[in-house]
C-alpha cells in the first residue's frame, strides 16, 4: 500500500513538474488583438503571410444578398485601408466554403464562389488575378474548365514563383448523372459518381498551365490544404472510399507527378457522411506537418502528425485534444521551426479557440486560448499564418452580429525544435 | 508527512502552475448566441401525445441527456433532419424525406429540417425552398431548445422522443423505407 501511495505521488510529481515546465515558457506568451480595417457584417475571413512577411487579411461583408471580397495588409504595425477584390449578388456564401487569397512574385489571385446560372445549387470557382505592374484586377475567369454545372469548392492555393499560382479544390463534376442515351425509353439516369480532388497551376493571367485530377472519390464537402515541401507541393484532404471510410490522405508532386494518395494516419473512421470538417498542413524545408479533426466511435479528437521527410511519411498521431472539441483546424510553421495549430475547444455551444506550439519532435512547447467564441457554424474556420515567430490568427466573433477579428500570438521562447 | 500529504502539495504546485499560465491581452466573449432567426413554428404541430417516448429513450440512446425544455412541438415523435447546400448526399435524401413528411401528415411524427450551416431565417428558407424542401425547417431558436447534439457528419437526422429525447441518430442518406423500418424497430406508431 505504501508502495501504490509512493508511486501516486511520483506521478502526480511527474505531471506537475511537466505543467511547470510548460507553465515557465508559457508565460512569455502574449496575445495582442489587433484592429484591422474590417466592419461589421464581416466573415469568412483568412490569412496569409507573402514572401516579404507582410501578412494579409482577407474577408467577406455582406448585406442582404450582396457580399464583398476584401483584403488588407498588415506592414509591420501598420494596416492598409481594405481594398475590395471583387463584389456580387450571385455568390454562393457559406461558412465552411470561403474564398482564398494568394499573394505571387507579380501580384495576387483571389477566389469565391458563385452560383452557376442554371442549377439549384451549383456553384463554380471564380478567380481573379492582379497585375501589380498594371495595378489592376483582370476579369474573372472560371478555374475548371468542365462548364458542368455541379459543386466545385474548398480551394486552396499557393504561389509557385515567376507569377504562377497553384490550386486545388473539390470538383463535382462526376456527381451529376449523365444524360441517358437518345433514342430509348429509358428514362433512368445512369449512376452518378462521387466528388474528386482536383488540381492546376496558373499563370499570371489566369491560363490553366497545367490541370490533374489527384483523386477520383473524396468526402463531399471538407475543405483542403496544400503547402509547399522542399521537393514540392503537397495537398492533404479528406479521403472516401467505397466502404465510406473518411480518413485524412495527403497526396505529393515529386518527379513531375502526383503520388499515389496515402493515410497520414488510419484513423479508420467510417462515416456515411460528410464531416464538414477538413485538415491543415504546413511545410518548412523537408517538415511537413498535418492537424486533422476525426470522431471514430462519436470520440472527437484533433490530431497531429509530423513528416521529416516532405510528407513521404508521418510519425504516429500525437493527441492535440480529445472529447469537447469540434476540430476547425489550422497550421502554421514558425521561423523556428516549431509547429502551431489552431482549433476549437467546445463547452456546449460556447467555444475556445485555441492555440498550441509544438516542437518538431511532437513536444508541447505552449498553449493559450486566444478569444472566447462559439460552437456555431455561424464563427466560422479560425485561420492562423506565421510571420517570423509570431503567429496571426483571425476568426469571426459573432456575439453581437458578426465581424471579423485579428489576433497576434508572440511566443517569446528560444527554438527547441531539436528536443 | 504521509504519502497523501505528499500528494496534496504536488497537486497544489500544479494548480498554482496553471493558474500561473497566464494570458495577456485575450478577449473573452459573452456567452449568449444571438437568434437572427424568426419565430416561425412547424406548420405541423402535433395534435397529441405518445406514450412511448421512455421506453426506447433508454435503450436506444443512453449517451444523450433528455432535454428538459419544451419546444412547440412537445408532443410528438420527431424526425429531424439536418441538411446543407454544401452536402451532396443531403440533397439525394431529400425527396424521400418529402415522401415521408406527406405520408406521416396525419400521424403523430413530424419530419422536421434544420439548416446545419446556420445561416440566418431568411436565407434558410430561401435554400430550403431551392433545394426542393417541403417538410418544415426550425428556426435556430427551436434547435436550440430541442438541445440536440451537433451533427459530426452530414447528413444526419435525430429520431426525437415527444419529451425532446434523442432516440436514434443516423448518419448518412436515408430512405424512406429505412425510416418506416426504424420507426417499427423503436415501436413508434405510424
């Protein structure tokens, strides 16, 4: 009995020896609201830092059935004044699918979603591109180019050098059923097939360089991430196969094709249905690393897997939480080296948003909670970037209304990728 | 000092070391989610109660509290369905769901949407309406007060006891057909 007691305490000295440890470097943590130009009536709002450090804040306003693009950046302290990227009364508006801006070497790209003229619900991805010479946004253009009206959403971008942009998105183009063969009574349409993953690059103007589809049957409606390896783009998303399990794949350009698309982790989560509820990864050098929400057997968890190896292959799934969270996840690398992760931890219909660092080797290094907010739909994906060590997060507040908000978490803590 | 002495100070210094785990500058938010949404009640409320709801609560759906709070629909079986734009298979299990909902019209169940992406009541009705919906849709305030747990998958839809009980929840699309099996399953009148 002595003995049980004794080793008790040893565990409980254990666990809070380790708190204290994270405690000590915790408390250099600060996180800074920040006040960009944004009103009310503000949502879907994402960040990204370009190749000079600026960061940049992209969002919707919306009244009634008209809604606008903007963006603003952020030099050093300073806030530009929002400029729009594009408006309209057509668009397809919803809190998991939002538009993505992208900033290249020759100006920027920018996407939302627009209703296709003659389907109930379809909705195609349109783009524009601006000539920073010209200081102009070029005229829209539609991105995939199967003019069959269906879902087409869930972009992701990056810049790939010499004013090229890379995409990916879900295409629904297999979801519609085919037209039946003309002259017969059969009046059956034949079996329609499911969504897929789909890329293609760009070049400054908006011409489709290149375009692959990089797999065949995908989860409907979970958004997608793509970052930039050492050796080359990668893109993780949620997978489907036939016998409905829906688990976080990741697919590679390396030797000038797309590699065959492979678990990061196999949760095994079989779900007949769609999530809503897709991953994030990042890369610096050869790391890459990927947070994902799953809930096999109703157990939610957010989970983080670490490649050294340009996403080849993942170490085991370390645990970022488990139970009250309903996932909404996103990922940044600081200069350092260190990974950071956003998510939501959920007490009933409140929520925190929460931010974590976790060194290269999966240790937690520090974790805060950065704004109170809710468990609805309605607040949206929180979207974080790094710049240098710090890293940038934004979501939408909606207690009163909606708007966007902005913060700043600055991790005053020396590198300890290598433990 | 006695190893639970011992215990009780290491559990203080890890209080203390959260507690310690400060935060500056963070923006905690009041609590209360804002209703943007009407107060349209079901066009179908029911016109008398089961008496079977507690039998099958218990058997059927022992991880999912009862909800004490009455909606306007307190009195009836529910099916509730959770649907979005962005769900695909939501949309293939819709018109079964319309066959359902005239079938049931003079039962005692009501076949009930919600619009899962919580947009406000008037774009709500307005999809519905684009999707091809005829059953009636809550406003938020009634899913509220139903306290049904989140959907981690779409589509999904609750089979609700009249005291507000979370029977079943299925995930996936659903058939008319399977639905009628269910309901026999659980003993529901219909």
């Amino acid at each position: 009995m002595r003995s049980n007691a004794l080793k008790n305490l040893l565990q409980t000295l254990l666990v809070g020896t380790l708190l204290m440890g994270l405690n000590a470097r915790a408390q250099d943590l600060q996180v800074s609201m920040l006040t960009p130009p944004v009103t009310d009536q503000t949502s879907l709002s994402r960040v990204i830092t370009d190749a000079k450090g600026n960061v940049h804040l992209s969002w919707v306003a919306s009244k009634d059935d008209s809604s606008a693009l903007y963006y603003a950046t952020l030099t050093e302290a300073n806030w530009s004044p929002a400029h729009l990227i594009q408006q309209g009364n057509d668009w397809f508006v919803n809190w998991a699918d939002f538009p993505f801006l992208a900033v290249t070497d020759t100006g920027m790209v920018a996407h939302w979603l627009q209703k296709s003229a003659d389907g109930t619900y379809d909705y195609d991805i349109n783009a524009v591109f601006f000539d920073q010479e010209k200081h102009t946004w070029g005229q829209p253009v539609i991105i995939h180019k199967d003019g069959v009206s269906a879902e087409h959403g869930f972009v992701s971008m990056l810049p790939l050098g010499e004013g090229r942009s890379f995409m990916t998105w879900l295409d629904g183009r297999n979801t519609k059923p085919a037209t039946p063969h003309s002259g017969t009574d059969n009046k059956e349409h034949t079996m329609a097939g499911g969504m897929t993953l789909r890329a293609a690059v760009f070049d400054r103007h908006g011409e489709t360089l290149e375009e692959w589809e990089l797999d065949g049957l995908t989860c409907d409606c979970c958004n997608t991430s793509s970052a930039m390896t050492a050796t080359g783009p990668v893109v993780v998303y949620r997978d489907r196969t036939e016998q409905e399990i829906r688990d976080i794949y990741i697919t590679r350009f390396a030797d000038n094709q797309w590699t065959k698309p492979l678990a990061v982790s196999n949760d095994h989560w079989k779900v007949p249905g769609c999530p809503v509820n897709g991953p994030a990864v990042a890369a610096q050098g050869h790391l890459t690393a990927v947070v994902w929400f799953t809930a096999k057997d109703d157990q939610p968890k957010v989970q983080l897997a670490i490649s050294n190896n340009d996403g080849a292959a993942f170490g085991t799934p370390i645990l970022v939480d488990q139970g009250a969270t309903n996932g909404r996840v996103s990922m940044a690398i600081v200069d350092s080296g260190d990974i950071a992760i956003s998510w939501l931890h959920t007490n009933g219909k409140d929520a925190a948003l929460k931010v974590a660092l976790y060194s290269q080797a999966g240790k937690l290094l520090a974790e805060t909670e950065v704004a109170g907010t809710q468990s609805s739909r309605r607040s949206g994906f929180p979207v974080i970037t790094s710049q240098g060590n710090d890293i940038y997060v934004t979501w939408t507040d909606i207690s009163a209304g909606s708007q966007v908000k902005m913060a700043r978490v600055r991790f005053n803590m020396p590198p300890v990728s290598a433990d | 000092m006695s190893p639970l002495r011992y215990t009780i100070i290491a559990l203080l210094i890890t209080g203390v070391s959260l507690v310690g785990f400060t935060v500056i500058g963070s923006d905690a938010l009041p609590n209360q989610m804002p209703d943007q949404a009407s107060s349209q009640v079901p066009t179908h409320a029911p016109t008398h109660a089961s008496t079977h709801a507690s039998t099958h609560a218990s058997t059927h759906a022992p991880n999912i509290a009862p909800n004490p709070r009455p909606i306007e629909a307190l009195g009836s079986w529910k099916i509730i369905n959770y649907w979005s734009t962005t769900c695909a298979p939501c949309r293939i299990e819709i018109p079964e769901l319309n066959l359902l909902f005239d079938e049931l019209a003079a039962s005692n169940i009501q076949v009930l949407g919600v619009n899962f992406d919580e947009d406000d009541r008037k774009t709500t009705l307005r999809l519905a309406r684009r999707l091809g919906i005829e059953f009636p849709t809550l406003n938020l305030s009634e899913v509220e007060a139903l306290g049904l747990p989140a959907p981690s998958a779409l589509p999904t839809t609750y089979i609700v006891s009249p005291t507000n009980e979370v029977l079943t929840k299925l995930v996936g699309i659903q058939t008319k057909a399977s639905i009628y099996t269910l309901l026999t399953e659980l003993a529901i009148p219909h």
